[in-house]
C-alpha cells in the first residue's frame, strides 16, 4: 500500500480507469462474438459493424486502444464478414 497522500489517490484513480477501461474492451469483444453469430446465423452485419466503428473509434480517441490496434479490429472484423459472406450466400441460395 501507498504512504503519501499522492500515491493512494493515484492508486484509486488508477483502479477507477482500469475497470472503466476493462468495460469498454469487454463491450468491443462483445460486439465482435455478436457480429460472428450475426455472420455465421446469414444475417445482416451492417448495424454491428457499424457499432464496432463507432466504439473501436472511440476507445482510440480516449486512448484506452492504441490507433493500430483499434484498425486492427476494424480490418479482422471485415475481413470476417467479407470471408463468411459468401458461404452463408450460397447456403441461401441451397436453401430456396
């Protein structure tokens, strides 16, 4: 434990950012299983890509992701759904 004043007040802004920072990553991962099942059930991945964007975009600009990490879930993400896209197509087309 901290013994100045500093130290122990930094010690609780650190855990309030780290489980702050935690939820965001974890709401990121969440989002992409959410688009994988999108993707694998042949749903539409627009609306979840979209929101993945939009919370990747955010946690670089409040520097909880590094900028090339937060490209990096964006790229594997689509790359994901550009992948599995035309198999899920051609299982609809079996289908009809």
């Amino acid at each position: 434990m901290p013994n100045k004043k500093a130290a122990i007040k930094d010690l609780k802004q650190t855990k309030k950012r780290t489980l702050r920072n935690s939820l965001i990553k974890r709401n990121i991962k969440e989002i992409i299983k959410k688009g994988k099942k999108a993707v694998i059930g042949g749903q539409k991945v627009d609306e979840i890509s979209k929101e993945l964007q939009k919370v990747v975009d955010k946690a670089v600009k409040n520097n909880i992701l590094k900028p090339n990490a937060g490209n990096r879930k964006k790229s594997r993400f689509a790359d994901m759904v550009k992948r599995v896209a035309p198999v899920s197509e051609a299982k609809v087309e079996d289908k009809k």
